[in-house]
C-alpha cells in the first residue's frame, strides 16, 4: 500500500533558496542542503550519459533511497519482528530497488539488556542484509534507545569544540558498536550519522526523540527529559540547536543505558514493558484500579507536574491525544531547530503516518513508524492499527516521499504472538 500527497498540497514549505531563471539543484547552498544531498547529487552527475559528441543522452538517473526505523532489535521481550525470518525476507524483497538505505534510529535496543546479548540478536541480521543486499549504501543513525551508538563520537565533537549540526556524518569507526555493525556487511558502503541527514534538497529525516521534549502527553520519557532541563537550567529559548536538547537528553539515555547493563531487576524497571503494561491500564482496562488510575491518578500527577513547572502537560491519554501531541511536537521542533524544509521524516513515536484516513495530518511530516510487536496498540488485522509494524518510507528525486506498509497482510501469528512477551 502506498500514500503519496498531491504535488499541489507540497508546493509550501521550501522557499527562497532559488535564484530567478536557473535550476534549483544547481543553486542550492550546499551548506544547507547538507552533506549527505550533496553527495547525491554528485552520484547523479556522474551517472549522466554521453555520446561521442559530446551531447548528454540521458538525465540524471534518479536516486531511489528506502528510510525505517525503530527496528529494536535484540529486545528482552522478542517483540522485534526482523529477528523473525519470514518477516525479514519480506522487508528484504521490498529493499532491493533502493539505490540506499537509511536506518533512522532506535535501530537496536540498548535499555533492555546487556549490549552483549543485544548483539547476539542484532549482528545476525545485518549479516542476513549484507548477504542479501550487497553494494547497497546504508547510513545508520541513532536515536533514544541506541543513543550508546553515537555517544563516543558526540564527546569527542565537544572535546574538538565542534557544535552539533542538523546532519554530521562519520565512519563507523568512530563507534565501537556501529563499527561492528559494518563489519558485518563488508560489501556495503556504510556510514554512521546523527542527528539527521539530508536525504536531498529540502526533505530532511531524523529519529525524532527530541521531539520528546515537547510533547504534552505525561510520558515516562517525557517527564523524566522535564526533569533533567529544569535541573540545568530549562531549554534555552528558540531557536536552539541539536546541543541544546543533547544537553537535555544526554543524561537520561546514559542512565537508561548503564541500567541496561546491570541486573535484571534494573532492566525491568526501565525496557519497554514497563510502558506497554501502564499504557494497557490506562487505554483497554475496565476494572476499578485502571479506572482510577485514569481518572484520579493520572490528573493529579499531571497537575503536580505542570505545578512544579515541568509542564505543560495533559491529562487526557487516548490514542488521538497521543498521535495528535507527536504531530504538535514535530511541528514544534521543526520551528526550533529552523528546520528549512518541505518534507521531514521522523520516526520515534511507532505511528506511521500519513495513512489514508489522517486527514488532518500536517502535510509536511511523514513518519516510518516502526518494527516492533505490541499487541496492546493493535487490534485484529493491520487495518483497523496505525501502530501494526513493517512501514517504509521511499524517496525518489522527482517524487513526494511514499509510504509502504509491507505486512498489511500478516497475522499476529507472524509477527510473534505466543513468542513475544512470554
């Protein structure tokens, strides 16, 4: 299944970066644009044909790049569909015609066990991807639960003074973990990222666990990232920068990550689980403790948390509320970080969008949402779930990002049900 956006309802959003009567593509700052739209472009020239005449015989050939997120690999509760092989062959398949491959982080899951056992999962499907697609050029970026992937390199930009911009690109090397990643996929072009690249000239993508900072939905994630800015200060007035919200965060994801790599009943209190059973209380149970919850318990923390000035948050949590506070905190970001684009890609909030019935979607987002089986924000088939897993976002040169939602047709069976969360 595919969703695309009229070329009418994108023409706003990515303005005045071209000069009167010449190309944008050859006008473009490249400052701007990023490393990443550069090199594509590059690629492309290069792949122009000529004849003997010197006559150019063939335009640039497009560039067909496939982005996804959220693939968790290595979870404790092998809710993380790609470790399934049926499942994978699938995404395999779908991935053959892209030129390149972005895995837009929370690629694996480092809160949840020890990092050794994390690759035990997650190393065997990067062999399986090197096999199957070789020569293919993968970026591999980091978000909020592999933040570890990126950290090394991130303390050694501070070391060099180097501010954090929206897209900074590095060898694998630089991560002893990405390193090993690479390492499984000798015959791809692998590059590590964060915290977001240019895919081309104004579509931007990144994992989008900064947008957790304002988000209005009382999240664990949210409140304790609250608490950790009040702490230092609160986040500076907009417009910030990628360090403003590094500073924010960094705290949080080294905590989750040590935790991760101690005891088990350390890794109960803070894996994906947790908030998998209180969401479950709160959005599907009717006895007198989940109703409580919902209608005393969670307002008054809400209201204690927006007393103390770690606000604003709401105390009405329904899926709607949910998907709605993401979209309101991609825009809000967006803003903030002076995001100069027409489209942006996040992942992190697990909800692909826009589906066909998202008609109040802002036309500027796009979202991969994710890979990951949580049976308590499905209901029977992947079409009545905006969280059913196995989403793809392709981008092509001349065409509105696409949508792709692979295992529309698959049952809980296949995703893991009876395996998962036992």
């Amino acid at each position: 299944m595919g969703v695309r956006l009229r070329e009418e309802e994108r023409s706003e959003g990515f303005t005045g970066r071209v000069r009167s009567g010449v190309s944008r593509a050859s006008t473009l700052f490249f400052e701007q644009i990023g490393q990443s739209a550069v090199k594509r472009l590059w690629r492309q020239k290069s792949d122009d044909i000529w004849s003997s005449e010197g006559t150019r015989l063939a335009k640039m050939r497009p560039v067909l790049t496939a982005v996804l997120s959220d693939l968790h690999l290595g979870t404790r509760s092998r809710a993380d569909v790609l470790r399934r092989p049926k499942i994978r062959a699938m995404l395999f398949e779908a991935l053959a015609p892209a030129d390149e491959i972005v895995l837009l982080g929370d690629v694996i899951e480092l809160r949840e066990q020890p990092l050794p056992d994390v690759l035990d999962v997650a190393l065997p499907f990067f062999d399986a991807l090197g096999e199957a697609l070789p020569d293919k050029r993968i970026t591999l970026l980091a978000g909020n639960h592999d933040h570890r992937v990126v950290s090394d390199w991130l303390e050694e930009l501070r070391l060099q003074h180097a501010p954090l911009g929206l897209e900074q690109r590095t060898s694998p090397s630089a991560s002893r973990i990405a390193a090993q990643i690479a390492e499984r996929m000798p015959r791809n072009e692998v590059e590590l990222a964060y915290p977001g690249i240019w895919l081309r000239p104004g579509t931007y993508a990144q994992h989008g666990h900064y947008i957790d900072a304002h988000m209005t939905i009382p999240r664990l994630e949210s409140i304790a990232i609250a608490a950790t800015a009040r702490m230092a200060g609160g986040l500076p007035p907009a417009p910030r920068t990628p360090d403003d919200y590094e500073a924010a965060m960094m705290p949080l994801f080294a905590f989750t990550y040590a935790l991760a790599q101690g005891n088990s009943r350390a890794r109960r209190a803070i894996g994906m689980d947790l908030s998998r059973r209180v969401w479950q209380r709160i959005d599907s149970r009717r006895d007198i403790g989940s109703r409580a919850l919902r209608g005393v318990g969670i307002p008054s923390a809400v209201w204690a948390l927006n007393r103390a000035g770690m606000g604003p948050f709401e105390a009405k949590l329904t899926g709607a509320t949910l998907r709605q506070s993401g979209l309101n905190a991609m825009a809000d970001l967006i803003s903030a970080l002076q995001i100069d684009a027409r489209e942006v890609i996040f992942g992190h909030t697990h909800r692909p969008g826009p589906l066909p019935h998202d008609s109040d979607w802002d036309v500027r987002l796009f979202n991969t949402g994710s890979w990951l089986y949580e049976p308590n924000l499905l209901q029977t088939t992947a079409g009545e779930s905006p969280y059913w897993p196995g989403t793809l976002v392709f981008v092509e040169d001349d065409k509105p990002p696409e949508l792709r939602r692979l295992l529309l047709d698959a049952s809980h069976e296949d995703l893991g049900a009876g395996e998962a969360y036992s």
